[in-house]
C-alpha cells in the first residue's frame, strides 16, 4: 500500500493534473490518493468570505470565478462518461458554498466555524475531480474518518480515534482511492474543522500511519528538499537523503517543503516518506528514513525563521540556568508557544530564549507571570525584548561537535556587519542557529551556504 499526496500547485491546472492523472494510474498496488484544493483556492475562499463579511458585494464575482475555475477544469480532466455526474456533484457543492458567503454577507459575520465550512468545499470539489479523473479510483470522505477535538481554541487531530477510523473504512480495500486532504469532523458536534493551513500533508500521514503504508508520497512542485531556498539561492542542491529528525528541524526551522506535524505519524511507525515533484516525475527527490545513509550529505541543509524575537532574563537568578530553562520552557509550552532557540549551554549570566514574533506580545506576559516573584525581589532584570530578527538554523549530522564551523560562521557574519544577536550551538546534536536582523536574512543565508557548499 502505498499513500500519495498531491499538492495544491500539482492539482491546480489542467496540465499539473493530467500528471496526476498518469503518475496515478501508473502506480500497480494498492494506492490511497489525498488531495489539497486547487492550487491558490484556499486563500481565495477566505479572501472572499472577509469581503462578505464586510459588505463587498464583490464576493458574487468571486464566487461566479471559483465556478469557472472548476467546470474549466472538470470539462479538460473528466472523461465524456463520467462528465455530466461530475458536474452535478461540484454545482451542488458550489451551491452551498454560495449559501455559506450569502449567510455571511447578509449577517455580516463571519463566525470561525462558518469559516471553516468554507475552505472545506475547496478539498471537497477537488477530491470528486481527481476521484473522477482517475481511473477506477474510489471516493472516500475524510471527513467521516479524520476527527479532531478542541484544545484551547484550536482543532487538533484526535489520532487514536482517527486511526481506527481510518483502518475501518479501508478495511478489505484494494485498488485506488481517492479523499480530501485538510478537512476533518469535530468528534463530538460532527461540525467541519480542518488540520490547520498546509494540513493535507498530516492527512495523509495519517493515512499512511493508520493503515501501515509502505511509503508516503509527498508530491509537491519542487525537486525534493534543497540545500537552501533556491529562489535565495540559486546553487542549491537538492539532498537525496536525510532522517526523520533532520527533516522535521529544517520544517520547524521554516523549510516549506512539508507541514511539520506530518512527520511524527510515519516517524513513529517508520514510514518512509518520500517527496517528489509533479512537474518532474521522473526526478529521484527526497528519500525520508529513520537512520543516515552512507553517502548522505553532511550538511543537510539552511533555512530562515523571518520574524523572531528574542528575550533576554539577567539578574542572579538568571545565573541558575537549569531552573530559568525549565520554567520558561513550561510557561511558554502552557500558553502554546514555541520556543525554538535558546542560546548555548555557557551563557551564564543571560538566559536568552526566541519565538516568532506573532508570539511576542503572549510571551512577554507570560515570562512576567511567571518570574513576577523574582522580578518583584530585583533577582532578575526587566525581561529584555528585540523583535524584528530572524533565525537562521544549519541543521545536518553531529552538530554538537562542529564548533569550529560555529565559529566560522559567526566570524563570517560579522566581518559581513551582520550583527549575531544570540546564537545556538551544543543544544542540538541536529541544529545550530543564529540570529540576525531580519533584514540581514538572505545575506545571512547567502554567506552560509557559501561557506558550507
Ligand atoms: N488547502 C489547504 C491549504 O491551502 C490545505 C493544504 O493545501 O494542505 O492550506
Ligand atoms: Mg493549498
């Protein structure tokens, strides 16, 4: 058994989708097909649902392209014979998507579970065109299988019940089978949630986890992961192989190519996740595992976190760091905020942490809360706070003992005038980071790769 995904780029167009089309049917064994909306259609449907909201009668227009957009595609995709019925099921979908913006116009409110009725339709019409477009695949509707529950204001995926849902509907299966990626149900209401932005990826590895896949195929529109960014930098390569661990730090660190949540199902079962790129099938990718290959690069790859802030605690208490590193970690994991760099075990006399700058105002707070004992009795300083960084991870094998590559960094970045306002190094055995002006970022990145490759 083996699972696909298809992203939004690879099921936006008619070409991307006739890929689709031969990549699918070409495949022998069992096969479960999970797809996104098409390429740009989520953020559309939320564009037009604010316009709603706000009284712009534009969202009709909008409305009238996201039907062209469908019917263009199904009468380029679906065969003659299965045409009419493909129509039939996307004009009702369509016809309830409009009832939904109606709603909202007419009440102008958009209440987030409303929203979240709306993005579904996108996974929802582009699963009956690739269900219909592929031969002899079967339909399945996520949303019977895939359930979530509330956890503080969030949707997350109740995995234990999601994966016993999952194995009942493909019990006995075999064949091809195709289902909506992103979309879920709350296990208590039955309302319509989704995974999150980008969550298709999680769909299917749920999927994959569930029912003990051979390999998930993430199929994206580039080569596999690469060395850095190659609209940033052009020179960069595409890695053949990297672990479990080193794909999840480049993802945290703000590699795009998978949604970082993807990886702890397959992880956890040793699924080997393999990303490969639609518009060049034939291209090796990125091959995913548990342990180092031979051959493998050294050096895995750079990536950008744009938007960091750091903060910074003094004072004698500051000086204990095991204490300082513990509560703040609890204090931050409470309010739901990741911290993804402190700085490296020797610095004793601060304790500096960062976050993404749209968790900055929260972990301001909570570190007053948190400390206001030793804030009160002036063992620790007022916090101190620098926003608009970014955080620049190297992420490959034993990067606990490359101290001479930190060093040669941080030399190279401040001979360039970039200012290194907190660095990470001997915390992970996978990661170093730095942290540097925002605006410094690409240069930053530049120097490394050029540096490293
Ligand atoms: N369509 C959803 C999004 O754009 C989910 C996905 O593509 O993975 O976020
Ligand atoms: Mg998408």
């Amino acid at each position: 058994m083996k699972v696909l995904k298809f992203g939004g780029t690879s099921v936006g167009s008619v070409e991307s989708l006739l890929n689709v089309k031969k990549i699918t049917e070409s495949i022998d064994g069992d096969t479960v097909i999970v797809v996104s909306a098409l390429g740009g259609l989520t953020d559309r449907l939320i564009a037009t649902a604010r316009m709603a909201a706000d009284g712009d009668d534009n969202y009709r227009l909008e409305m009238e392209a996201i039907s062209s957009r469908h019917f263009n595609i199904i009468s380029n995709v679906v065969d003659d014979s299965k045409r009419a019925r493909v129509i039939s099921v996307v004009s009702g979908l369509l016809a309830e998507l409009k009832r939904n913006y109606d709603g909202v116009f007419l009440l102008r409110d958009l209440p987030s579970r409303t929203l979240d009725t709306i993005v579904s339709f996108g996974e929802r019409m582009s699963s009956v065109i690739v269900g219909a477009m592929i031969d002899g695949a079967s339909l399945h509707d996520s949303m019977e299988f895939i359930k979530t529950e509330k956890w503080f204001s969030k949707d997350i995926a109740d995995q234990k019940l999601t994966s016993r849902l999952i194995r009942e509907e493909f019990k006995g299966f075999s064949g091809k089978a195709v289902c909506p990626g992103f979309i879920s149900t709350d296990k208590k209401s039955g309302e319509i949630t989704n995974l999150g932005r980008g969550g298709s990826d999680f769909s299917a590895a749920l999927i994959a986890a569930a029912l003990n896949a051979d390999v998930l195929e993430i199929w994206t529109d580039v080569d596999g992961f690469m060395t850095a960014d190659p609209r940033i930098i052009p020179e960069s390569i595409v890695v053949s192989h990297m672990t479990f661990v080193e794909s999840m730090e480049l993802c945290s660190f703000g590699a795009k190519v998978i949604y970082p949540p993807t990886i702890y199902p397959v992880f956890h079962k040793n699924i080997p996740i393999r990303i490969l790129n639609t518009f060049n099938p034939s291209a090796p990718g990125t091959l995913i595992t548990d342990i180092a290959m031979p051959d493998d690069l050294e050096i895995k790859g750079i990536s950008a976190i744009r938007g960091t802030s750091l903060f910074s605690l003094s004072g004698k208490a500051a000086q204990n760091t095991p204490m300082i590193n513990s509560r703040t970690f609890n204090a931050m994991a409470r309010m739901g905020i990741k911290v993804f760099l402190v700085s490296g075990p020797d610095g004793a006399h601060e304790f500096t942490f960062a976050v993404s700058d749209t968790d900055a105002d929260n972990a301001l707070h909570t570190l007053k809360s948190e400390f206001a004992p030793e804030l009160a009795n002036g063992s620790l300083a007022e916090p101190l706070h620098t926003d608009r960084l970014a955080t620049v991870a190297v992420v490959g094998v034993n990067m606990r003992s490359r101290n001479r590559l930190s060093a040669r960094i941080i030399n190279t970045l401040r001979r360039n005038s970039i200012d290194v306002a907190a660095f990470s190094y001997g915390v992970s055995d996978t990661t170093i980071s730095f942290v540097v002006p925002l605006d410094e970022t690409d240069h930053a990145l530049r120097l490394i790769h050029s540096l490293i490759y």
